[in-house]
C-alpha cells in the first residue's frame, strides 16, 4: 500500500502539472449530457471519427433500447450490458472499447483528440487507436486518463481499479497519483484514505484476457429452428443441415429408419447458423389410428376398438343399463403405438315409458284394447268373471305409473248379472 502523496523529483512535479493542466479532465460524481455540437457540424458527430457497435448476446442495449448489429455509436450514447453478453465500440481510428457482462452503463464522448468514458458500475478493456491522443474515464469513485491501453472495473462504489496493460495512466481524483507504466495498477477502496498502487501479477493479466478474449463478435446469422420431431432419423439429419444447422447429439437408437421424437433447442426457437440440436429418437413401432366410437353401443365400440389392433381401456360415466359411448380418450384419427388403450366415457340409453291408463269401472274388453292401444299388456286376470257383464274393479300398477313398452298390467275384476 502506498501512501496518497509520493516525493518526486523536481522536474518529473512540473513535467506532471504541466501534462495535467493540458489533459486532466473535469471530474464529475455522474454523467451528464453531452457537450453541443461545434457551429457548422453535424449533431451527434464529431467530423473525422466515427463508432460503430459489435454485439455478442442478446442483452445488450443502446441508451435504453435494444441494440444492433453494426449500428452507429454517436456522442452522448450510453451502452449497457447484460449477463451472458459483450460490447464492443470499435473507432475509425483504431480505438476499441469492449464492455464485459453486467455493465450499465458506460456514456460516450469525444471531440478532438479526446475520448472520454463515464462509467457507473461493470468492467471495460480499451485499447486506444491513433486518432486520440488521451482516453479520460470518469468513475463515481475515481477518475484517470490514460494514453494506451487498460482494463478499468468499478463495481457499485466499493472499488474502483485499473490494470495498465501498455502505454502510460495517471489518476486524477480522488488524488493526483503518479504517471504509471505497462504492467501496473492502481485501486481505490471505498471509504480507505489511501490508493493501492502495484504490478499487475501474470495471473491477472491471463485472467482479464480470457475475460474480455472469451467472446464472439462476428456477425452471427439467426437462424428459426425447424421442427424435425415425428422425421426419421436420416430425414431429420437432412433437415437440419438444409437450414444451416447440425445435429447434436443423438439419444437412442441410431438407425436411420428411428424416429425422432424430441430436439433440443425446441422448435422455432432462435439460434445462430451451426448450432448443433440434440435429437431424442425411438425405433420404429408399429403404429394405427384410434376409430371414431363416439355415439356407439358399449359393445359395437368395442368391437371396433380391438379391430384396430388396440385394446378398451377405462369406463367413466353410467355403470349400468344399456349404454352407449359420449367421448373417447385419445380422439378419433390420433395415431397410437398398436396394443394401447382407448378409455371411454359412457351414458345409458333413455327409453320412452308409457303412462299406465285409468283403466277401473271399464268392461274387460274396452280394458283389454285400451291397454293394445297404449303399448302395453293385459297380465294376471283375477276375480269372478261370472255374469253379463265383467267390470275392471281394480289394477296393478295404478293409473299414472310409467312403464316401458311391452310392460304388462294385471286386473281384478268383478262380474255383474243384468
């Protein structure tokens, strides 16, 4: 740890004041808006440079919306990042920005020979091309300016440090530090009264180079996912390669007549040319389609059911009577593996009754046709039947119960002598 304030020599004091009088920048606790064009300029451009953004992920965002490929970064922007994505801001003079995962968000300005770098929270790798001349980052615990390349990482005010990979840095605020060479770093603690300077260790460096190196920023072409489930192997292999994908790895028998029957990543999902799909495959079997049974006796169901090579599986509904099927599971037409189940629900069979006639005080005979016309039968007879007339005089069941067609009604009756 090395105390704020350092002893130099009395020409290196005044070679520094007088590089900060002519580079240092104006600290300032959060960005703001960008300075106003100069008269006779473009807004949002500064002539001779320009920035274009590269992307790798799909969270990466330019001041507040989605980003794009290749799109215009111009004076006042601010780019963020999100977890599983990268930014890279690449200059026309050669100068490079990349912004790691999680970094939100990082404000852009230049002008002249200037480009500076307002940061609130994540990790950035710059590399400066020939047309600035100083690279100015402003964080919310410190500031600095550096004349090559570095990797600067401020996470939500507790520390805020810079590895200087080559070229010259100078820290600015919260004190003036010392102008420090390629391979070395500063850090500012939260609430410390001292900065930490040192070399940056060789695990370090490898560290921050894979994590900056690790991502992909050549244009990508998206790619829908086709649906391959229900293809033979060897049809869905053709497939996936006709739309500029490959297959992954395959679970299951390998024979090219299998059938697929899952794939990861799923249909119409979007991916990126070459991504490899897993296939879940099975062999093929023996498959037939369900028949319509729906408005069928429970017996003709049956019979059709097995004549598909399939078997009568659950009954729910009426358990009794003559029945007959209302829905069926699975649907008519659906193709199933032979030998499976077809449940069915079922419902009894309503059958019109016939209200019994007033059939009483009636002779035998009118009785008699009464009962033939109305649907039913003269059962039992009992009683006397001696005499010039025989009247009804009593009946089973009585006048008003229903009774299917066919049911017979028995009579008592009473014979009178005229």
């Amino acid at each position: 740890m090395i105390a704020l304030f350092h002893r130099r020599s009395l020409g290196a004091s005044l070679a520094a004041m007088i590089l900060l009088a002519a580079c240092q920048p104006v600290p300032g606790p959060a960005p703001g808006p960008a300075p106003g064009p100069a008269p006779g300029t473009v807004p949002g451009t500064v002539p001779g440079i320009s920035a274009t953004l590269q992307i790798d992920g799909d969270t990466v965002r330019v001041s507040g919306r989605p980003a794009t490929y290749g799109e215009r970064v111009r004076q006042g922007d601010w780019v963020s990042t999100g977890p599983g994505s990268s930014a890279l801001i690449r200059f026309s003079d050669g100068t490079s920005i990349q912004l790691d995962e999680r970094t939100d968000p990082v404000y852009f300005d230049w002008a002249g020979d200037r480009l500076r770098l307002r940061m609130d929270d994540g990790a950035v790798s710059a590399d400066k091309g020939a047309g600035f001349n100083f690279i100015d980052v402003i964080g919310r615990l410190a500031d600095f300016f550096s004349w090559s390349s570095f990797v600067m990482e401020e996470r939500y005010t507790r520390f805020f440090r810079v590895d200087l990979f080559r070229g010259r840095m100078q820290l600015t605020r919260p004190v003036t530090g010392p102008v420090q060479s390629g391979g070395e770093y500063f850090v500012v603690h939260r609430g410390r009264a001292e900065v930490e300077y040192g070399r940056t260790s060789p695990q370090r460096r490898a560290e921050l180079e894979e994590r900056f190196g690790r991502w992909n920023f050549e244009p990508v072409q998206r790619i829908r996912v086709p649906s391959v489930i229900e293809m033979e192997l060897r049809e869905a292999v053709n497939a996936l390669k006709r739309d500029g994908l490959q297959p992954g790895r395959i679970t299951g028998p390998r024979d090219a007549r299998a059938r697929v029957v899952a794939q990861a990543p799923g249909p119409r999902q979007v991916v990126a040319r070459g991504t490899r799909i897993d296939l879940t495959v099975q062999a093929e079997i023996a498959v037939t389609r369900v028949p319509n049974v729906v408005r069928m006796s429970l017996p003709d169901a049956q019979r059709a059911i097995e004549k598909q090579g399939l078997r009568v599986g659950s009954f729910s509904g009426a358990t009794r009577g003559d029945r007959y099927v209302v829905r069926q599971r699975p649907g008519a037409g659906t193709t199933i593996q032979r030998g499976g189940r077809v449940d069915l629900e079922l419902r009894a069979k309503t059958v019109a009754t016939i209200p019994v006639p007033e059939l009483r005080k009636r002779p035998l005979r009118d009785a008699i046709a009464i009962l033939e016309r109305s649907g039913l039968k003269v059962g039992r007879i009992s009683g006397a039947r001696i005499g010039d007339v025989v009247f009804v005089v009593d009946q089973s069941p009585r006048p008003g119960a229903r009774l299917q067609p066919g049911s017979t009604v028995d009579l008592r009756v009473q014979g009178v002598i005229q």
